[in-house]
C-alpha cells in the first residue's frame, strides 16, 4: 500500500458581515433641475457670432462694412474730434489775446515781442485748425457711411437719401444746413431699432448739434462778408467776431465726438458683464392681474 498524500488547503481571510458598512448604489436615475443658469454668457463652446459677419471671425479676412469696422472708425473719428475742439479753443483764445492787444494799443505802443507772438498763435491756430476740420471731416464722413451701410443690413431697411444724394446735400450751398442734420436723424432712428414707418425725431444732443452746424455755417458766411470792410473798428470787431466763429466750432466738434459715441453705442450689441443685475424686492399700488373670462377646452380646473 502506497502511503496518504497530504491534502493542500489554501485559507482565504475575510471579514464578517457587518464590519464594514455598505455602500449604497446611487440610482442612475437623476431628477431634472432645470436648464443651467449662468451670470454672464458663458465663454466656452461654439462663439455667439449672431450679430456679426461671418468674415469677423479670427483667422479670416475683415469685411470693411462691420460692427467692429465702425467701432475702430468712430473712435479714431472722436479723438480727431476732440483734438479740433481743442485746436479751436486754443484759436479763439488767441483771437481774444490779439482784441485785449489792439484795445491796449489805444494808450501805448505794445512791445514788439509781444505783437508777434500773438501774430504766430493766430496764424498757427487758424492753420491748424484748418487741417483738422479737414481731417475730422474726412473721417467722420466715413464713419456715418459705413455706419450707414451697417444700420441697414441689421435693421433690414436702407435711409431714404442715398450715399451720393447725401454727399450733394453737404457739398451744395444752404442745403448743407438741413441735409445732415437729417441724415444723422435717420441714422439715430435706425440704430434704436426703431420701425421703419415712424417718423425721425432727434434727440436732444443730436438737436445741440445741429444748431451749432446752423451757427457755425452762418458764421462762416457773415465773416467772409465782414472781410470787405476795411476801417479799423471793422477790423477791430472782425478779431471778435473770429473768435465767436471759433468757439462755434468747438461746440460742433465736442457735440460731433458725443453724437459718434452714442451711434456707436447703440449700434453696437450689450455686453452682459456689464449690465447691473436687479431684483424686484415689491410692488406697491399694482393693479390686479386681469382673470381669464374662459377656459380651454380639456385643461384642468
């Protein structure tokens, strides 16, 4: 007899039950909570390019008739503009300094070095408030072209008065006083997504503006015709009347610079991060919520 072979256990520990406790299993079910609320417009995913071209896209070639186009024109419009307004002030302060001159020189003469540092302020002034009324003139008016174009394409009707219609109405003679105040109005009403049946009304600071561009082309006439006087209290009047005709201007340019902001603005889409977040905490002497005087036909009571 051949002898036993021992058997091979293999022990395994494990704890008893109840040493640990047991992990419930969460339901795959989950209730609904309701869409997600955020405080702002979330940054990531697709870009909410709705109100935009489709060439204003990184990476892609810039249409010259965007909402982001007449953003960078009309900021480089107003910063010629608020340099005019300040040019022209310093223009009129100049033709004030050479008037409180020729009222001095009634009783003495005046030193030699004094006269011709007013004449070089005047002269300088006058020249360059030249080039920057050309300057701002040049690019405001293609702010208001491209703005126009722009308004129109998002509102989905075009101003009245064509780009060349416009264009005759600021070269010609006494209808450069009425055509862009009016072109500006149409414009105003389009950036307010107004209908296009109503009728323009201007705002106030649009109304500011257009009187000072009243004032300042009758200013310019009258001292054109000022100009054919010659005795010396016409002369004496017409350093006066130059630095009315200047301060004129300044009230055209700092207007101009606010009326291309506010266009601007408004053409422009709300940026959610900055907008005041309100909540409505009560409502006193509210009238009460008008009952419906029927119901639709299976809903419950």
């Amino acid at each position: 007899m051949q002898p036993l072979q021992p058997m091979r256990v293999d022990w395994v520990a494990t704890p008893p039950p109840g040493a640990y406790p047991q992990v419930q299993r969460r339901s795959q079910r989950l209730s609904y909570g309701g869409p997600p609320n955020y405080p702002v417009p979330p940054r990531w995913g697709f870009p909410l390019l709705a109100w935009r071209w489709p060439t204003a896209v990184p990476g892609t070639v810039e249409q010259a008739d965007s909402v982001d186009g007449v953003r960078r024109l009309g900021k480089t419009a107003q910063n010629a503009l608020w340099l005019l307004g300040g040019v022209a002030l310093w223009a009129a302060f100049s033709e004030i300094w050479r008037y409180v001159l020729v009222a001095m020189s009634r009783y003495g003469a005046l030193s030699a070095n004094v006269v011709s540092a007013s004449d070089a302020m005047v002269v300088s002034s006058s020249a360059i408030t030249i080039t920057g009324c050309l300057l701002a003139l040049v690019l405001t008016l293609l702010w208001v072209r491209r703005t126009r174009n722009v308004a129109s394409t998002l509102v989905g009707y075009g101003p009245s008065r064509s780009d060349r219609a416009a264009a005759v109405g600021l070269i010609v003679p006494g209808m450069n006083l009425v055509v862009p105040g009016s072109v500006l109005a149409e414009l105003e009403h389009a950036v307010a997504r107004r209908p296009a049946e109503v009728r323009p009304t201007p705002s106030k600071l649009l109304r500011w503006w257009w009187g000072f561009w009243v004032g300042c082309g009758l200013m310019f006439v009258i001292q054109i015709l000022w100009s054919f006087r010659d005795s010396t209290q016409a002369l004496a009047d017409g350093v006066l009347l130059h630095a009315f005709g200047d301060l004129v201007l300044v009230g055209v340019a700092v207007t101009s610079a606010l009326l291309v902001r506010r266009i601007t603005t408004l053409l422009l889409p709300v940026d959610a991060a900055s907008v005041r977040l309100m909540r409505v905490l009560e409502v006193k002497d509210a009238p009460e919520p008008p009952l419906r005087s029927f119901r639709a036909s299976g809903s419950p009571r």
